[in-house]
C-alpha cells in the first residue's frame, strides 16, 4: 500500500512540477528513481514528523505536498512543535 501510494506521488510529480515529496524516514530505496529525476522536489527530513509539517505549511502556498510518515507518529510529533511554542 505504501508503496503503491508512493508510486503514484512520482507519477504525478512528472505530470505537474507543483508536485513534492516531503518524506520521514522512508525505507531504503523507496522513491529513489524519483529522487533521481525531481531532486529539486523530493525531500528526506529524516525522523522529524512537526519539521516535515512545518516544511509542507511554508511551501503549501505554491506546490501540491505530500508528506509521509509513519502514521501513530504524525499526529503527535506534528503537534509537538507547536506546542513548545506556545508555552
């Protein structure tokens, strides 16, 4: 499933230069043939879901995102960031 969702997120990155990936920690060689083709467009933030959201909330204005992460972490780390800044 993930993959397959992967897939279609190079697919369309091709079709429309709007299009990119922001990933958390994805598996090795997921998206690499995309990674190869759309470097400007692809993104690899590592195990950091709230800098991901950040990131996809700045750009969101221009391009069409899709973020990925393993999914019990998002809500929570997502959160996380601003939270701390509004204590």
């Amino acid at each position: 499933m993930r993959k397959t969702c992967l897939d279609w997120v190079y697919k369309l990155a091709r079709l429309d230069e709007r299009v990119v990936f922001i990933g958390s920690d994805l598996s090795p060689g997921l998206l690499d043939e995309m990674r190869a083709e759309l470097p400007s467009r692809w993104y690899m933030e590592g195990i950091t879901e709230q800098n991901v959201v950040g990131m996809a909330a700045g750009m969101a204005r221009t391009l069409l995102l899709r973020e990925s992460a393993v999914a019990k972490f998002l809500p929570c780390r997502a959160a996380a960031g601003p939270a701390h800044y509004l204590m």
